[in-house]
C-alpha cells in the first residue's frame, strides 16, 4: 500500500497517493521501483502508470496515458520498467505494449501483425543486457528483444525440441552474468 521511503536514519516515510495532491503519486498500487543516475525514483503502478519521485522534495511527476497525446504512455498499467544505458526509461506495459520514455517523450512499440514487431500489448517484464538489448517477457507472446537495428520473437513452439522456452506464457526476465 504505497512506498515506503527508508530515509537513511533508521526511520522510514510511508508515500501514500493524496487525491487533493496533484504532486503524490497517482494510486498506491506501486508495483516496481528503479533509481536513476540523478537519485529520483521511478515507479511502475499499476492503473497510476509512470511516476518520477523526487526524494528530496517527495513529490511525483505523474507520466499517464492520453489517447489524444501520441507522445505519452501508451497504457496506465506499468507492471516493470527499466533504466539503459543512455538514461531512457523502458516500461513494460499491460495492454500498451512496450514504451521508451527519453526525458521529453514516449514512443510505443506495439504489436503490428504486418511487420516485425513486439508479439503483444501484454507485457509482464523487461530489463537490459550489457549490450542495451531490451528484453521484454509477453503474456502468451514468448519473450522478445528489441535492439536498435530489430525486434527478434522467442516463442516456446520454435524452441519445444531445445527446451529452452517451455511455454509462451513468461513471466519475467533476468539477465544472468
């Protein structure tokens, strides 16, 4: 229920929304937290979208989806978001697929069935690789990886003789050492 913020004394700030604050968070169902370079937090929340915390003044920069803005989050479902190396802002979003927010704005990456495109709107996780591939884990879609020049689809029934991906039903993504 909300964030609780540890304040580096042994003493911790509860970060509830407040619907009479436009600068708190937008709900209090916080579902993933990242830091960036500059100490603000990035929070994935689930029907709030993509909150930006400053942790000095604990106010929220609330990043929600507009239909009639191209340029702003695609869903207000963030389930996980994640920072490359270039301080762009990736979240995997239910039903929005896949958004990259640069500082200023959003582009979506959405399923196309007529080019190569994410496999669906569905989006469970996404992290990095050291080489700023995005991988993203889709609700029945496999698990796909975006990277500057494609989108590449790993689907289970390409890859039933290998065993490598046993269903197409991914949950998470974790990049190992």
């Amino acid at each position: 229920n909300g964030l609780n913020l540890h304040l580096g004394n042994g003493q911790f700030k509860r970060i509830l929304h407040d619907p009479a604050n436009s600068q708190s968070i937008a709900n209090n169902f916080v579902h993933d937290i990242i830091e960036d370079a500059d100490g603000s937090l990035w929070l994935s929340i689930v029907e709030g979208g993509l909150n930006k915390l400053n942790t000095e003044t604990l106010t929220a920069k609330r990043y929600l989806s507009d239909p009639k803005n191209q340029n702003s989050i695609s869903s207000n479902v963030v389930l996980k978001s994640v920072i490359d190396q270039e301080g762009n802002v990736w979240s995997a979003t239910w039903g929005g697929g896949l958004n990259k927010f640069d500082g200023e704005k959003f582009t979506t990456f959405r399923h196309d069935p007529n080019k190569s495109s994410i496999s669906n709107n569905n989006l469970e996780d996404v992290t990095v690789d050291r080489n700023g591939n995005i991988w993203t884990a889709n609700y029945f879609g496999g698990v796909n990886k975006y990277s500057a020049e494609k989108i590449v689809n790993y689907f289970a029934s390409d890859y039933v003789d290998e065993g490598l991906i046993p269903m197409d039903n991914v949950l998470k993504v974790f990049v190992d050492k």
